[in-house]
C-alpha cells in the first residue's frame, strides 16, 4: 500500500479499494447532498454492501485498465478523492473526475490530488488527451480545471437530467504538452 503526501496538511492520496466501504460510505453520506448537486455520484452507495460493490466495480475497472478510484484522505479521514473513467492507453484518452466532502472544501486538496493524477495518466500511462466534464453549473469544479490548465472545448447543452432538471454540460481537455507546461510553471512557483 503506498501514500502519497499532499502537502504539509496531513493530507494524502492513496487508492480506494473495496475494503474502504464504510470509510466510503461515510464520506459520501457526510457530503451526499453537496456532491450530488450536479451528478449521482455515489447514489447507488447507500448501505455497506452497495458502498463495497461501487468500489468493486472500480477495482475491475483498474484491473481491466479501464478506470480507478483513489481517495483523499485528511489526517486519517477520507474526505474525498479523484478518478479516471473512460480510460484508453491504446487510444490515449482518458476523463478525470473529483468528489469532496464540503468540510474539506478550500483547502486545494482537489488541485494537488489530480496533480498527482495528471502526472500519473500522462507520464506513466502515456495519456495524451484527458477531458474533465463537468455540469456548467459547478462553478468550483470547472475552476478546478481552468487552474489545472484544462480548456474549455464546448458545452453539451441540456445533455444531463439529474434530479428533475436538464443540466448543460462543459467539456474541457488538456493535451499531454499542454499538462507538462502547466506543471512546470507550477513548479516555478
């Protein structure tokens, strides 16, 4: 098992795996309502056993190369993390998402965890093209990625219906170059 410090916090970063069900469960009924705004993120975990099959289904993701989950966690405490779907080395793509409790919010956890990520799909995996989607109105994510270096493709306008209401979403993309230069103009800070 590794971690990977996220800063002088006690933060880190560490994979999720199927034994984290209650610590999972925990953070998403901690933040279900303010992570769910946009997306059902974590709507079918709603008891341990449902919270252990999420989880499954992500540890066969990453063993089928397809996706994976890892979890943010704050002086011991999972408190979010960060995830690649659609996942495609053949091709060279790959979408990255983020959840976070809102007691953990502010803090810049989502920003350095997909860092972390971002260094790991481009340089390790060979991901040339990673797309970030995101409903228009979740303004922190989308901040999240213009600061990461992501820009703005296109909107899918009223391409999501989630809690009785049609949602546009933003695509956005950040090209293998494209994250290099962003992380070296970090790294000059």
């Amino acid at each position: 098992m590794y971690a990977i410090p996220l800063g002088d916090e006690g933060a880190e970063l560490r994979p999720l795996e199927t034994w984290h069900a209650e610590e999972f469960l925990a953070n998403l009924d901690r933040g279900r309502e303010f992570i769910g705004q946009y997306i059902p993120f974590g709507s079918r975990a709603t008891d341990v056993d449902s919270a252990r099959s999420t989880l499954q289904r992500y540890t066969d993701m990453r063993a089928a190369d397809t996706g994976s989950y890892h979890g943010i966690w704050l002086d011991g405490r999972l408190v979010g993390g960060v995830l690649t779907l659609n996942f495609d080395a053949a091709a060279g793509n790959a979408e990255v998402g983020c959840w976070l409790e809102p007691a953990a919010t502010g803090r810049g956890l989502i920003t350095r965890a997909m860092r972390v990520l971002l260094d790991w799909v481009v340089e390790e995996r060979g991901i040339h093209r990673v797309e970030w989607v995101a409903a228009s109105g979740n303004v922190a994510s989308l901040k999240v990625a213009e600061r990461l270096g992501f820009r703005k493709d296109g909107v899918r306008r009223e391409a999501h219906e989630w809690r009785g209401k049609r949602h546009d979403l933003e695509i956005w993309s950040l090209l293998a170059p494209e994250w290099r230069s962003a992380r070296d103009a970090h790294k000059d800070r």
